[in-house]
C-alpha cells in the first residue's frame, strides 16, 4: 500500500519528492525488521503496490481525459465539487 501511494502522490509531492519514497521504503523494512513479512513478502507487495500506483495515476489521466474527473456525479450540469477539482480543466 504505501508503494501504491507513493507513486500516486510522487507526481504532487514537489519538493518532498524524495520524502515519499523514504516513506514508503521505511515502512517496508519496518515490516521485515519487526518480523511480520519475510522480505520476499515485502518485495511482491512493493511490486503490486507500484503496478496498483501506476494504474491509479493511469486511472486518474483517463477520467480527467473525458471530463469526468472535477464534476460530482448527480450533480447539476457545470456545478463542480472543490473537494474534487484539484485539477485544472484541459482545454
């Protein structure tokens, strides 16, 4: 899981970048370190949870792409909900 949000959030982290990453890396060995995971567990997850990342931010592209990304569903036509317009509208 947090693989899966660093590459979501590596996009927007700006100048903590790198923070994510040492996040995400901390958390894994912390896994193998306190003995629940065996690092092979830790380096599976670490892959699914790069390909999760990576589909979300795909996922995301494709809904901003056709507009339905910044408008809440069953909403008026135009009305758009601040919590999910954190993108800018594409030309």
């Amino acid at each position: 899981m947090s693989f899966a949000l660093a590459i979501f959030l590596y996009p927007r982290a700006g100048k903590y970048r790198l923070l994510v990453w040492v996040f995400a890396i901390t958390v894994s060995l912390s896994r193998i370190f306190i003995g629940v995971h065996y690092p092979s567990d830790v380096i599976v997850g670490a892959l699914i949870g790069c390909i999760v990342g990576f589909f979300w931010l795909y996922a995301e592209k494709m809904l901003i792409k056709f507009g339905l990304f910044g408008v809440a569903l069953g909403s008026p036509e135009g009305s758009e909900n601040e919590v999910f317009n954190q993108f800018p509208k594409q030309p």
